[in-house]
C-alpha cells in the first residue's frame, strides 16, 4: 500500500509540474505584434502591399522581386526619420543601379507635410502613406523610424528599429547587392 501512496503522489507531482510549465509557457509567450515582428524577420517573404505613392504611381513591394529593397517606415515630426532620409535618398542614387529599391512608407495622417518633406530632401524613391493596417501587415510599427531590409528574393533581412548605425546598415545592404 505504501508503494501505491508513492506512485499516486510521484503523479500528482509531475501532474502538478506539467500545470505549472504550460502555465508559465503562457505567461511568456510574446505578444502576437512581437511574435509576428519576430517571424517576419526569419527570412520569411515580405508581404506586399499596394499603394500609390506621392507622385500617383503605383507601388507594389512583389513587383521589385530581383531588386534589394529598404522598405522605410517613417513620419514628418520624427527626427531621427529625418536624419535618415539624405542617407537613404543617397544610396538609391548609389545603389539604384545595382538593384536597390528604396521605398518609403509616411506615416503621418496628413499627406501636405510628407509632399514638403520629399520636395525638401529631394527624394528620389516612392513614398506611399502608410497606417495602422499597413504597419500591421510587418509586425506591428510602434516606434519610427522602423525599416526592413528585403533580399531580391522577396525575403525579409534584417529589421531596424530607431536610429541605427547607418555604416553597418549599409554593409549589410552592400552584402545582398549583386558586385
């Protein structure tokens, strides 16, 4: 009988680990934004959009399958989103040629400012209005800027979030251009 006690508490005990695990398991589990911003960046495909860019163009992020493309989530009164867009504007001159594709994505509400700010910077790169569902569609965009790095095979890199050293970001866009 003392052996049937021992087993029916070595059950109850483990019974009672495996209720404390699962619960545990949940209370770690990411947020899906989180969990969704993780998967999208584990080389999954980016999902397209589209939108018609500043200029009425047509944009499509499937349709740049073959380039590299440096999919920008910005807005007007973001600083550091500003810092960025000489940069970017740069490498699309510099890089356009070797299969970069730069689009930037305004998160603003009004187009007005965002049309002054691409008039100012001289942008030479599709910039479309952005919002929540868009944001959404790539894991959820709670801070700016936001940007991802997409290989010519329509995969999401490398996802930056804030102000980021721009040298690195570019060696590792260089890395994914063809020489």
């Amino acid at each position: 009988m003392a052996a049937a006690d021992l087993g029916m508490t070595c059950r109850r005990w483990i019974a009672g680990c495996l209720v404390l695990t699962g619960v545990l398991a949940g209370a770690a589990r990411l947020s899906p934004v989180e969990a969704q911003a993780r998967t999208l960046t584990a080389q999954k495909a980016a999902p397209s959009f589209i939108r018609t860019d500043l200029n009425g163009e047509r944009v499509e992020v499937s349709a740049y399958l073959g380039k590299v493309v440096l999919l920008n989530f910005w807005a007007t009164w973001c600083a550091p989103c500003l810092a960025e867009m000489p940069v970017f504007a740069a490498w699309q001159r510099q890089y356009g040629g070797r299969g970069l594709q730069v689009i930037g994505v305004s998160m603003d509400d009004d187009a007005a400012p965002v049309r002054r700010r691409y008039q100012k910077y001289r942008l030479n790169y599709p910039v479309v209005m952005g919002d929540e569902s868009l944001g959404e569609l790539y894991g959820g965009v709670l801070g700016l800027p936001v940007s991802y790095l997409i290989d010519s095979k329509g995969k999401i890199v490398k996802r930056y979030e804030g102000s980021v050293d721009l040298k690195q970001f570019e060696g590792r866009l260089q890395r994914l251009l063809p020489k």
